[in-house]
C-alpha cells in the first residue's frame, strides 16, 4: 500500500518550494522477476519528499529517468518558486510591480492560460495571484509562527483585490491591470510537477509506476497482475492514521488539500495556509478535500478550491470544474462525497 500523507508539519517545516539543503535522488532494486522488476527512489526538493515507484524490466532505462526527473525537479523549483530570485515567478512579479510587460516561453503562457481557466471554473477560490495576501499572513518564510495580520491590512489587500484574471497576452508578452498582482503557484505547482514526472516517465518508455510529492501522487499504468496502486487518505485530526483508502488506476492522479498540513497557532487559535481570497482569512469549510482527476494541476488546484468553498459551495464548485471524484472531510470528522467517490472510497 502507498505511504498515507504525512503528519502535520511542525512550524519548522519548509515551504512547499523551500528546497531541502542536499537535493539528491537515492536509489533501490527489489528483486522480483525481470518482467516485473520493482525500483523504488527518493527524491528531496520542494522541501518534501518524492518517492518514485517503477515496475520495468531496464535497471538502465529506469536509473536515466530517476536522473531526468531530479534535473528537471532541481530547475522547476528555480523557476517556480514565487521568491526565487532570477525564476520566471520571480521576473513576472517584478515586472508587474513595475508595471511593465514581460515575455515568457510559450510552457510558462499556456500554464497561466490553464491557470486562469481553473481559477475561473473556481469563482476564483483557487487563485494563484495572492502572494501579497499570502505574504500578509508569514507563509512565505520558513517559521510560521504569527501574529496575524490587522484586519485593516486585510481590508487594503481585499480592496485591490488582485486576480490571475488581471493578466492578459499579446502573443507572449504578459501584462497585468493591476500592479497589486503577485503570483504564487502554490495551489497547483505540485500538481504540475506531478504531471512533469509522468511525462518523462512515458518518454522514458516505462509504462508503469507511481509517483509521490508530498503524499500527492499520479500514476502510471497499474501494477503487475493487473492491480490497482492502493492509497490511503489521511484523517486530518490524526493525519498519521488513514480515514479512507482508495484504487488508483492509470495516469489517474490523487490530491490532498488540508488546512491541517501548514499552520501556525496564535492565542490559543489555529491559523491555516490556504486562504481565501473572498475574504482574506484562512479558509474554515473543510479540514481536509481530496480530488482525483486524470490532470494533476487540475486536482491540485480543484482540491484547494473545494475546502475553501466549504459545505455549502464545494458540490457547485466541482461541477464548474468538472471534479467528478471528491471526498470532503470536516472539522468534525464528518464525510462528504461526490457520488462517483462513494463508489471508489473505502471509509475505514
């Protein structure tokens, strides 16, 4: 069975692009036949940990693909990271407060073109133009450990109210309405690498493996014997121990959204990282929402979106976005699920 998500950081945990002091990839074989050969590696970046699980016969075929994999993670991190100073993220925030355009490659246009057409789907609940807010709040540092922001600061960001719908293209140029726009793809960066691995997976020529960021994963094919890969959902009052379990089957991919994985407590009341950007306040609906989708960045995104919604919004919100697999866990343990995840999920 796949690793359950991990327990709730400690304030000392790094931000999701916070690159972990040695970078590096380990490397294991576990002899089984050589048709079903497993190898098993690690990964550590984004200040987390990617665990990479391949069923193929070429030691060879599967060490190259490792490597590829940990170039192409050691160069997203740079580029992605919103407070990666000279990455693309970084370079489009400047320009914005300048309020000047920027030209960018054609993958980083059609992320943002993506990016717009989720947040749109969300009503802009998931909104990757926030960094301002986000950064009110401290969760651009590695401690967070308060005290909140005045509610007068509050109001000034809400005021502005950047958007990702601020930004428009002229062919490659980007510019922005609103200078107040800071971009943080935070709320489905992890799901884009997910989608990455995979390609490079196939490209790779192997057909079937599993791959983890941070207890996110996407899969590849299925397991020998025609087995589903296993996955268990963490329950977000004991993230230790599993709430549910579920099949995943081929380039399917499983996100976990939960405000119990970053937070800071001040004054005896727990502050969450994912905020809402209608109010500018962590998010209450929900403890936890996990999402399949055959695209990583849509389930990445879709998963933020459905806990900030909360119980009254979250079933409108994946029809816009068109989740058809979602399990909602909130504060009390209760359970809701779209109908096609009843059939999937597996309540323990």
């Amino acid at each position: 069975m796949s690793r359950a998500a991990k327990p709730a950081p400690t304030l000392k945990r790094r931000h999701l692009f916070k690159m972990a002091a040695a970078a590096g990839f380990a490397f294991s074989f576990s002899g089984c036949s050589r048709s079903e050969s497993a190898y098993e590696s690690q990964i550590l970046i984004f200040g987390t940990e990617v665990d990479i699980k391949i069923y193929h016969p070429d030691k060879y075929a599967v060490n190259e693909a490792i490597a590829r994999i940990n170039r192409d993670f050691q160069k997203f991190h740079h580029e992605w990271h919103a407070w990666e100073r000279g990455g693309i993220v970084s370079r489009i925030n400047d320009a914005i407060t300048r309020k000047q355009p920027i030209e960018v490659a054609e993958s980083v246009k059609t992320f943002i073109l993506k990016s717009q057409q989720l947040s749109e789907a969300s009503d802009y609940l998931f909104d990757p133009a926030i960094g301002k807010l986000i950064a009110l709040w401290g969760f651009h540092s590695e401690q967070w450990q308060g005290p909140p922001p005045d509610d007068g600061a509050i109001r000034n960001w809400l005021a502005e109210r950047p958007s990702i719908k601020d930004l428009y293209f002229i062919g490659r140029r980007l510019y922005s309405h609103n200078p107040q726009v800071q971009l943080d793809f935070g709320g489905n960066a992890k799901g884009l690498a997910l989608d990455m691995a995979l390609q490079s997976l196939q490209r790779a020529g192997i057909e079937h493996a599993l791959v983890s960021i941070g207890g996110d994963m996407k899969a590849l094919g299925i397991k020998p014997g025609n087995q589903p890969w296993k996955v268990a959902i963490s329950n977000p009052r004991i993230p230790a121990e599993p709430i549910a379990s579920l099949a995943l089957y081929g380039e399917e991919s499983v996100v976990t959204s939960g405000t119990y994985q970053r937070f800071f407590e001040w004054q005896g009341q727990r502050y969450s990282h994912i905020l809402n950007p209608n109010t500018g306040y962590p998010a209450t609906g929900f403890a936890s929402v996990t999402v399949i989708h055959p695209d990583a960045t849509t389930a990445d995104a879709a998963a933020t979106a459905l806990l900030i919604a909360g119980p009254q919004q979250w079933r409108h919100i994946a029809e816009q976005m068109q989740i058809e697999y979602a399990l909602c866990v909130d504060y009390s343990g209760q359970i809701e699920q779209t109908k096609a995840m009843e059939k999937r999920a597996k309540l323990l």
